[in-house]
C-alpha cells in the first residue's frame, strides 16, 4: 500500500513521468548537473528521484531528446553533447567527449513477452545496462540496445543498429553493426577489415 501510494504521489497512473512538483523541487536536490551544463527546455525528462541521473560539465541535452531513468541509472560524462530528438532509456552510461547525433535511441530496457495470456504492457520490464566509452561517436539514427557496451574512441555509422559490444577503436556499421575498420596502434593508421573490403 505505502509503496503504491509513494508513486501515485510522483507519477500519475499508468504514466511514465514525474509530477510536475517533482520535476521542479525534488529532482534539482537529487541529481547531479555539472558547470555550464545545459539541458534545453525542449527536452522531455522524465527522471525521477528513486533512480540517479547527472550530467557532466560543460555537456549538452539538445531539445526534443528523452531523457528516462525510470527503470535505470542515466550518467552522462564532461563535455558530451546528446543531439536533436535522441532517446535515453536507463540504465545508460555515457562518457566524457562524446557526441550523439540527431535521433539516436539507446535503451537499456526491454518489454517481457514469454506469458501469451497477458499483453505485453502487463508484464515485466528486463534492463540491461548501455555503456559508451570516452570519445564516442553515434552517428544519426543509430540504435544501441539492452547490454551493449561500446569502447573508447569509436564510430558508430549512421542507421547502425548495435546488437553486439563493441571494443576500442572501432568502426561499425550496418544493421545489424559490422567492424568496418580497427586503428592500429603500431601504424598509427585506421584499416578496413576484410568483411568491409
């Protein structure tokens, strides 16, 4: 009872954001925004205080993105930028210098489905946490699923879809993402893989 009656009084019903009381004095004292951050007034957030959220300094949320920890942790790192209408879905991870282009989804949350008597609204939500590496680059329209861990110093091509982890210095392409080249410490020099050539 004292449960449901604790998120009545942050959510309404069957509805995936705070109240609006939430929003402007409770979430400012719980999450963490860093120096010169800013997140512009078109962003949707529903964040919520029962889970973390917080962005680095001198980081970007531009509007139209989503921003949602209802069932995860959202953590984004210094000097990052989330571009125009991108999606987070907690649990995500996000490094320092990253960049995240326009219309990006990454979600950490995905629906059950196994029991066919009930609609899949009903049923359990599974997460499994996204994590992207210092120095990343998501090009426009990628998606990144529940559990992919991308590396350090990556490029992540347009309309990839990333199934898959990906390690440092990596660049993946397609649907679903493919290494399309690997940079070579010793030469100094990014190469094409054989399945790219």
């Amino acid at each position: 009872m004292l449960r449901s009656l604790a998120l009545w009084l942050l959510m309404p019903r069957r509805q995936a954001r705070p109240r609006y009381w939430v929003r402007l004095f409770v979430n400012p004292v719980c999450h963490v925004k860093g120096k010169r951050s800013r997140i512009c007034r078109r962003v949707r957030k529903d964040l919520f205080p029962f889970r973390k959220f917080s962005i680095g300094h001198n980081s970007t949320v531009e509007d139209f993105a989503t921003l949602n920890n209802g069932v995860g942790d959202i953590t984004i790192g210094h000097n990052t930028r989330i571009g125009i209408g991108s999606v987070l879905i907690g649990p995500v991870s996000i490094g320092n210098d990253v960049r995240i282009a326009q219309n990006v989804v990454c979600s950490g949350l995905n629906h059950g489905y196994q029991d066919v008597t009930l609609p899949i609204w009903q049923q359990s939500v599974v997460t499994a946490p996204i994590t992207i590496g210092d120095g990343t680059w998501v090009g426009s329209n990628a998606v990144v699923v529940a559990g992919v861990s991308i590396g350090e110093h990556c490029v992540i091509a347009a309309g990839s879809v990333v199934t898959k982890s990906v390690d440092d210095y990596h660049v993946v392409g397609g649907n679903p993402a493919k290494i399309l080249k690997v940079y070579n410490k010793e030469l100094g020099v990014w190469e094409k893989t054989s399945s790219s050539k």
